[in-house]
C-alpha cells in the first residue's frame, strides 16, 4: 500500500514536520530519505527490509558504495544523495566547533571526532589544531595503518602543529573493532606526544579514542 494512502498523520515526513524527526523510527527516517518504495513496497516497507539486510541503520549509513548501490531499491544516486547528507552533518559540526572554544564544547568534539573517524576502516590516528584561544583551526587525518594499529611519529604531529601555528592540540584516533578501551600502548604514545609537543610550547589537551559507544577521552583517565 503507497504511503499516500495512509492517515496523514500516520506518515512519516507529516509525523516529521508535526512531533520532531527525534520521534520517529529508524524505519520512518530512513523511508523519508528514500522518498519511494518498490513496486509493491511503500518506502517504510522497503526501509525495514534494509534495516533488516545491513543489521541496524549504522551499517547502512557506513556501507561503502557497492554493498549499498546492489540493493534493490536503493543504487548510485540515492549512495550519492546519502554521501552528500553525511557530509554536511560533518560540516555543520566542524562549523560548530569552530564558533568557539573546543573546551567548552566536548560533547560537540566528541561528536565532531566521531562523525570523522567512526566509520574508518583501518586504524586513522588525526588532529584538531587549536589556536590559543582553543578554537579550531583545522583537522587532518595524520596517519594510517591496518586494523591493527597505526604507526605515529610525534615529531610529524609537531610538524603540523607548527606549520598551522597551533598553541593546542588534541588528538584522536579509532579502533575498528569498536572497543574503545585504551591500550597501554595508548597510554604510551600520549605520553610521549605530550612530551614532543611540550618542547615547542604547544598544549596536547586530550587523546580521544573512537570506538562504537562515546569516545573515551585520556585527558578524563588521568593520562594527561
């Protein structure tokens, strides 16, 4: 049955605009995203079935492009139309970030840094550049390694640091496995960054690491 045969206030885009997009189901988001069903299948129908198929609507919004184009129902525009809404969602929380102090935001850079490097592959191991007010200057992904770790080399993080003339750094990167846990080894490349960057009087304010719940911040642990 189409959704427009529906009780207006059954639908999900009139539920949408009425009670608040935070109301409704998984399904219900998704459906509006995909705006059309299939043949025989309303976009709420078709939205349930994906949500089923991928396990959840993370892995849906993580796919990469083949495994997500292959479904019926979806394909290369709708791939690139989700691109384009996960890329302004990331935009509009670097803008955040960069209204004010990183400092008086944490949930907004623990939000920014995982909307970043959540859905990464292999390990990335990155930096948000702060100015000495703490506001941002810029990020970049540093390095890269396999899924079981990254090889970081404190005096290119400095590099950076000096080359944006940052005062202040914090620094993040995930574990694919979705663990957040710190390792030791962590714990000893904190130490070492701190250490590196403090010859140049530049602050490392935090190691954030980025697994499937909230990011575990070091500077909370006690590290820093």
């Amino acid at each position: 049955m189409s959704i427009r045969t529906w009780p207006r206030e059954e639908r999900p885009r009139e539920r949408l605009l009425q009670i608040g997009a935070e109301a409704l189901s998984d399904a219900e988001l998704l459906a509006i995203f995909l705006r059309t069903g299939r043949r025989g299948q309303s976009a709420v129908d078709l939205a349930r079935e994906l949500l089923i198929c991928f396990n959840g609507l993370r892995p849906i919004l993580e796919a990469d492009r083949k495994s997500f184009s292959e479904r019926p129902g979806l394909g290369d525009a709708k791939y690139a139309q989700l691109q384009a809404v996960l890329e302004m969602g990331r935009r509009q929380l670097r803008e955040e970030l960069q209204r004010g102090p990183a400092l008086t935001s944490p949930l907004d850079t623990r939000r920014y840094l995982a909307a970043e490097l959540r859905a990464c592959p292999n390990e990335v191991f990155a930096g948000l550049f702060l100015d000495n007010r703490h506001r941002v200057i810029g990020f970049e992904e540093l390095f890269q390694g396999t899924i079981d770790g990254a090889s970081v080399y404190p005096r290119e993080v400095v590099r950076r640091a000096l080359a944006r003339n940052a005062a202040a750094v914090i620094v993040a990167h995930n574990h694919p496995s979705g663990v957040a846990e710190p390792s030791p080894a962590d714990t000893a490349l904190t130490q070492r960054l701190r250490e590196a960057l403090d010859l140049v009087d530049i602050r490392l304010l935090d190691h954030f690491i980025i697994g499937d719940g909230v990011p575990v911040s070091l500077a909370e642990r006690g590290v820093l």
